[in-house]
C-alpha cells in the first residue's frame, strides 16, 4: 500500500459525502470557468459581428437622443474612400402587439445594403428584388425562422413611434447569417407612408459606411466629425466594433456581477469543503490518535488530512473545469459559432488556461477548507486523544 | 529497558489539578512480560502512555530503550514510538478502510523500506499470529479475536523493542482472550518482546512476569506473575501455535 492509496482509501470510506462535496466544489468550478471566458468572448464575439472597415456615424448627443439631416448621406458617400453608405432609419414596428419590437426594423437604401455590409453575402438576386420591389424587405435568418416565415410572405408592422403607422412588406429573400435578427425595407416606402400622412422623413438615426482600407478608418472618422462641427447637428464617428461594445456595455456590467457571485460561490464552497473535511475529522479522531500512537508524526498527520481535501477538491476541479472545456467546444462545434438556440454563448470558449486555471482554484479550495480542521487534528495531543476517545 | 524515576503526573480539569501519577519509580527488564493492575483511575494508563511515550510526565525522569522521553520533541517522540514501540489497544482500532494486511502496513510507510518490502513484513506479522490466509479481509469481515491478532500483527510489523497493551483482552470472550494474552507471551518467549500490559483481566496474571499494582496514583505494590512462580507451561486450551 502506498500512501496515495491511503489517501484514497480514506476519501472512499464516506463515498456519498464525497460524491456530493466533489460535485457542489465541480459545479462551481464549472461556472468559475466559463465566467472566466466572459471577456474574450466578448471581444471574439465583437471581432466576429464587426467589419474592420465598417463605420457608423450617430448625433454626437446619442443614438437615441437626436436626428442627423439625412443630406449627410450624400455628403459622405462623397467623400475619398468611401466605398457605400446607407442611411439606418429605426421604424420600430411589432409584429405581434403582444410581443412589442421583437428584431430590428429599419428602412434603408437597397442600393447600399450589398456594398456596406458586403461581409453579409446576400445573394446579388436578392439585393436586385429588393431594390426592384418597393415593398420588399430583406430579414435575417434568425428572424425568419424564429417567425417560420419564407420568402414570399407578407408581414405587417406596426409601429407605435409613426403614429401607429401599419406598413406591410413582402419577403424578398434572407441575409443568410444566424446572428443577424434585422428585417431590412426601402427608406423610399417609409418615405412614402409618411407622406402620405403629410408628413416628411428628412432625417436619419444612424449612417452606416464603409471604406475601401482599414489604414483610411481612423482619418475618415475624423473627417467625417469635423466636416460636420459646425452644422445643426454634430457627428460622433465610430467603429463598428466600438459601436457593438457600447451597446455591450450593460452586458459586461452583467458579466462583473456574474463573476463576483462565482467568486462568492468560490468561498461558499470552500466553507462547504471545509465544514466536510471537519466532520471527516471529528469522526475519525480515535484513528488519528492511533496513528499518532504508533508513530506518525504530526506533519504526516496534517499532510494525510490536508492531502486528502486537496485531493477531493483538485479531482473534482478536473471534472467540472473538463466539463466546462467539453461543453464549450461541443457547443462551438455544433453551433459553429452562432446558432439560434445558444446565441453567441458558443463565442465563450473555455481555453486550456481557463482549465489550469479552474485546477488551481480547486486545488486551492481544497488546501485553505482542509488547512484548519487538518492543523486543529495535527497539533491535538495524543495522550489528550487517547484518554477522551477510549 | 524502561526506567521511572520519582514519576508525577497532573492533569488540570479547570481550576482543579488531578494527580494520575505521583512520584512513582519503576524499572522493566528488557524481555519481560509485565502487568500493570489496579482499579479504574489508578493511574496504570497514564503510566502506560508515558513509558510508550505518548505523553511527559509533569515531574520525574523516563527513560527507555537508552533515551530519555522528557528531553524529546514531539515529533522525536513520535519516531521514537515507531522505531521502539509498538501499540494495541481495547477495541482493536484497525482502520476499517484497509485490509489486514495494509492495516499491518501501516507503520511501516513511516519507513524507508519498498512497497514488496513492506507487504512482505506484513504477511509475515500476520503469519506469526495465525492469520497469513486472512490477510486480504478487511476488518468488518473479522471476529473480534482475529483483528486484535491484526492489531497485534501490526504492533510487531516494524519489530519493535517494547509492545505496549492497553486492555487488550477487554472487549474478548473468554477464549479470545487467552490467546491474544498467550501471544503476547509469546512474543515475549520467542521473539524477546518486552511486553507491558494494562489489564483488568484476571486471567492475565498467569500469563505475565511480574505484576504492578497501582492505587490512585500511586505504585501499590509489584507481585510476581504466574509465568515466574510456576514456571509451567500454560494449560492446553491456551497454548497456541503461532504460524511463523
């Protein structure tokens, strides 16, 4: 018999209470990794969803807070290495009153869908429908299925924000991409609608553009704000991915909550291992004293008791950190990145240094709950033991 | 072998000192069979633990095998109970994890001998107490004889100068109990054991060399055992053969 093999004799001897400590120090272990994948995922989650030549330009005030003239359309599609631009205009209709805005609708030029967002790969036959069709509407392909809608189809709107204006597309095609909810129609039909209310669409949220080198990113947005300074409304230029992680922002605030409860639930299940390895302890003192009697000394002791929490513990951390790795991976493997069902959870991957990582908190977790009670049974006299236990 | 000179012992139970030992002298032979008798609190178990030293005695001098306890660390005290001692006690006390062998074992992963070493020593200790075919049992599967033997089996495995008993027969029926007492007097006859034991058991007497009786601390009076005043072979019924 080694002493590896008294160890793990002595974790077997109580094999439920081992089973369910090592599983509650596994589950947490789990989680603690895949928090721990929180903020590269994002940024690949970014990387993914933005273009490196993509740029949007809002009202410096904010997205929300105000129109830009829609004349700065043309003005930016004018300017050098400007390869397309496109008015992004929110309609914010419902599909179904119950649901509310359930994807974002927004009215574009059909011309320039194909060129800014290129990356899409709609299908050119498509992007030509659309343009054809003043009704059409090009939708994502998350949103299609979500709805079960196909191309064809006639979908209606309606939108609390126009006055409870109800306008009724036809389906032209999709934007083959799982992770793109948007429902895409003509700015000239809106134009239209609202016309036909005497009204006039002079304005636009948001403009999207896209530029012919990724060198040109940074100087155009810097042209872009400082053609429009002075005018009535001032520009904030930014980058696709700087956009994205704006609108990210709450989602990383989430993330910080998230990691503080694991690492909450961190030190709960070191109280939890360590009230365990207590109780292992208490019951087993008249064996500690017979070892101690026939010639272990209080080192050995301690490293017996401490060596088995660890041992608990690190094994465990092995199960739920291995858990963590496989289950990110079966998920990226089967959603390649994006799938309707997991959204971008398959983005959050679990690296070989998360899984080290997750080995060495477990590890830990086992050596600070098995230190007290293993120091409290090391430094227990003998004789003292032996008097109470016999 | 075991010399006490002028041996105290107090304990303090809150505000209260209790005197377990007091001034007590005592010198054992080296391959003796010796007894230690008396009522309940009279001191023969804390007499036991400083003599194997488990414990320091609070005044007085205890030497053993050539060292003096009081002078040793904790952790030379206990390298010197593995080298020097060995240890049984009432209620057999095998971890009931392991098997009789590994039980056996035990002492020896404080050595620096190899895994087949250490399984060999150890079927051979069980084979000297009749149990070498029940080495791979573990102790629920055993009779309260057989793993006293393993116990004994254990306290020998590191061939030890001083075998240390604490009630050894105590939790035995009758039988049992006259043939774990007669190999620990074997252990004493044939391997040169010096053997102490604290007993209640009358039967005990027969068995040993000398007999110390302690009352309330102090040493009462020492008696020879059946083994030095009949010098007879013990009856049939207890003499057993050992399986070396």
């Amino acid at each position: 018999m080694s002493w590896t093999a008294f160890l793990w004799r002595n974790l077997a001897r109580n094999k439920l209470r081992s089973a369910l400590t090592g599983s509650a120090i596994a589950l947490a272990i789990a989680l603690v990794c895949f928090l721990a994948t929180m903020p590269e995922g994002l940024e690949r989650l970014l990387d993914s969803v933005a273009a490196n030549t993509r740029i949007v330009v809002h009202d410096s005030a904010g997205v929300a807070y105000d129109w830009m003239p829609y004349a700065y359309v043309e003005k930016i599609r004018a300017m050098r290495g400007v390869v397309g631009a496109a008015s992004w205009t929110w309609f914010g209709g419902a599909y179904r009153s119950e649901e509310g805005v359930s994807f974002p609708n927004m009215a574009v030029e059909p011309d320039a869908v194909g060129v800014v967002w290129a990356d899409w790969h709609i299908d050119p036959a498509v992007l030509a429908e659309f343009a054809r069709r003043r009704d059409g509407a090009v939708v994502g392909r998350g949103t299609m299925e979500r709805y079960r809608w196909k191309v064809g189809d006639q979908v209606t709107l309606q939108a609390e924000g126009y006055g409870r204006m109800a306008l009724t597309f036809t389906i032209v095609g999709e934007i083959p991409l799982q992770r793109a909810p948007h429902f895409l129609f003509q700015r000239e039909y809106l134009e239209q609608a609202m016309a036909a209310r005497k009204w006039h669409l002079d304005g636009t949220g948001m403009i999207w553009l896209r530029v012919d080198d990724p060198a040109r990113v940074d100087p155009l947005m810097r042209e872009i704000d400082d053609t429009f300074r002075n005018s009535e409304a001032q520009t904030a230029s930014e980058t696709e991915k700087s956009f994205f992680r704006s609108q990210f922002s709450a989602l990383e605030g989430l993330a910080l909550l998230i990691t503080i409860v694991a690492a909450l639930l961190a030190v709960c299940i070191v109280f939890i291992a360590a009230n365990t390895a207590s109780m292992t302890v208490r019951e087993r003192m008249r064996e500690i004293a017979i070892l101690k009697a026939i010639g272990f000394s209080r080192r050995q002791v301690f490293a017996m008791l401490i060596g088995e929490a660890t041992l608990l513990a690190t094994l465990a951390g092995a199960l739920g950190a291995g858990a963590s790795l496989g289950l990110s991976r079966l998920a990226r493997a089967a959603s390649g990145g994006w799938n309707a069902q997991l959204g971008p959870l398959s983005w959050f991957i679990v690296t070989n240094t998360i899984l080290v990582e997750g080995l060495f908190l477990a590890f830990f977790v086992g050596l600070i709950s098995g230190v007290v009670p293993s120091l409290g049974a090391a430094r227990r006299g003998v004789a003292e033991t032996l008097r109470e236990v016999f | 072998m075991i010399q006490l000179e002028d041996v105290s012992r107090v304990y303090r139970r809150g505000a209260d000192e209790v005197r377990a030992l007091d001034h007590v002298s005592l010198s054992i032979e080296r391959g003796r069979f010796v007894a230690l008798m008396g009522p309940s609190g009279s001191g023969k178990s804390t007499l036991l633990h400083l003599l194997a030293g488990l414990d320091r005695p609070s005044e007085g001098r205890v030497t053993v095998a050539g060292r003096v306890l009081n002078e040793l660390s904790e952790d030379e005290l206990a390298s010197f109970r593995a080298q020097h001692v060995g240890f049984i006690f009432q209620f057999f006390n095998l971890i009931p994890v392991l098997s009789a062998r590994e039980n056996v074992e035990l002492p020896l992963l404080l050595t620096k001998l190899g895994k087949a070493d250490r399984r060999e020593r150890a079927n051979t200790a069980l084979r000297v107490v009749g149990l070498g075919e029940r080495a791979e049992h573990m102790p629920g599967e055993m009779s309260g004889g057989e793993q006293q033997r393993v116990a004994i089996a254990r306290a020998i495995v590191s061939d030890p100068e001083i075998v240390v008993a604490d009630e050894p027969t105590g939790d035995l029926d009758a039988k049992n109990a006259a043939e774990i007492l007669a190999l620990l007097r074997d252990l004493r006859r044939e391997f040169g054991k010096t053997v102490v034991m604290v007993t209640h058991d009358a039967r005990g007497e027969q068995f040993v060399d000398e007999i110390h009786h302690l009352d309330k601390g102090l040493l009462d009076r020492t008696v020879p055992g059946g083994a030095q005043v009949s010098r007879s072979e013990p009856k049939a019924s207890e003499d057993r053969q050992v399986g070396a």
